[in-house]
C-alpha cells in the first residue's frame, strides 16, 4: 500500500499495517508509524530494530558526536 504524504500529520487508519515485527520500536499497535509502505520485495522490514537497539543506537550517536 503506498500512499501519498501531503503533510507529515497522518491518521492512525492511513499508517501501513506492519505484520513483520510486533516488537520493533515503529510497531504501533500493528501499524508502522516510520514508514509509509511496509510491502517489501525481500520480505523482511530493512528498518527492523527493537526499542533496545535504537536506544543503544542514540546512545552510540550522542558519544560520537560529543567528541
């Protein structure tokens, strides 16, 4: 489902059903509020990352950039 972005305020109905990874931090109540297509030709989510490693992840980031 690919839908056309007017504005970055979207409705929670207009969010793309994401079946790949109930535990991954964009996971919405099976909704992914990160992407705007989840059908992916591969058949797995690229951007998949549970709430653990994208805090790991800012963390990394933040030290990084302090230097």
């Amino acid at each position: 489902m690919k839908m056309e972005v007017k504005n970055m305020r979207i409705t929670k109905e207009e969010l793309p059903a994401c079946n790949h990874h109930s535990d991954c931090f964009a996971n919405r109540e099976g909704k992914c509020i990160t992407l705007t297509d989840t059908n992916f030709k591969r058949g797995d989510c690229p951007f998949y990352k549970t709430e653990e490693q994208l805090n790991a992840e800012r963390k990394l980031d933040k030290k990084t950039k302090a230097k």
